[in-house]
C-alpha cells in the first residue's frame, strides 16, 4: 500500500504556525518575568529572543490568512463576520507583535551594553509583551470561531447571519 503525501499549502501552513505565537508569547512572558524579579540579565536575553523569533513566524501566519480565507469562505456554516472579525483584529496584532519584536531587540543590545534606560525598557516590554498575548488569545479565538461553532458566544444560523446569546434563548424557549 503506498502512502501518499500531501504538500503544506498555505491553509494548512496558517493553521499548523498560528499557535506559535501564541503559545511562544506566554512563554516569554514568563522567562521575562522571571528575568525581572531574578534581575538576571542573560535570563531576560532569552526571553527577547523568543519574542523577536515569534515576531518572525508570525509574519508568514498573517500571509497565509488570505489563503484559508479562501479556503474556508465558501464552507456552509462560515460566517463572513467571523472571517472579517478574525481579519481586523489579526491586522492590528501583527502590528503589535512587531513593535514587541523591535522593543525586544532595543532591550537585547541595551542589557548586553548595559544602558541606563535598560530596567524601563525591560519593563515596558514586559507591559507590551500582556497586551500583545492578550491580543493574539483574542485573534486565535476568533480564528477558532470560524469553524468551530462549539466555541462561539454567538451561533450562526443557516443563512450565515449571527444569532446572538439572547436571541439563541428566545429561540430555545420556544421549544
């Protein structure tokens, strides 16, 4: 019996990489934080590193959503609003990740020259490093939403409109 192997198009690719920076955010969030109560600067080298390599795999998921936009746009049960809510928060993401990749690296060369400034840019990376995890938990979720209709706050009817939590209620009710 021969196996057969399919190539990675761009769908799959999007789908395998778009966990990593999610899951590579927290963790550097928590090497970093270790850094910063340890005040051990090697510590806090490698979590810069991990997110400048997250801000770099990130860029090939963000090219990639158009393909499985493509793929999954005309799969009954998907929302377009689903699609376009995913879309506008993964553009404002990716924006976010790439200031925390130039933040990291300002922070990287200012720890390994020892700048005056090094303990606030560690900090405010820290801050933004939150806020980028907490974005892209949001992007992922949403992405998630599109066909996994176990996870939605909303349901999505037969004609791809939303039915939102309280409408779903007044529709339950009458059964």
């Amino acid at each position: 019996q021969k196996i057969k192997f399919k190539i990675m198009d761009a769908t799959h690719l999007h789908l395998t990489l778009t966990h990593i920076p999610i899951v590579g955010t927290i963790i550097g969030i928590g090497i970093l934080a270790y850094g910063q109560f340890s005040k051990k600067g090697e510590i806090k080298k490698v979590a810069l590193v991990t997110f400048m390599v997250m801000a770099i795999l990130t860029i090939p998921v963000f090219l990639t959503g158009a393909e499985a936009e493509e793929t999954v746009e005309h799969i009954a049960g998907v929302s377009e609003q689903l699609i376009e809510n995913h879309e506008e928060l993964a553009e404002t993401a990716i924006w976010l990740m790439g200031l925390l990749g130039i933040l990291s690296l300002i922070n990287f060369f200012a720890i390994i020259k020892k700048l005056s400034f090094t303990k606030t840019i560690s900090l405010i990376t820290l801050i933004v490093s939150l806020g980028t995890f907490g974005l892209f938990a949001k992007v992922g979720n949403t992405g998630g939403e599109i066909r996994h209709s176990e996870i939605r706050t909303s349901n999505v009817n037969n004609d791809n409109g939303i039915i939102n939590s309280s409408e779903k209620e007044e529709h339950d009710d009458d059964d």
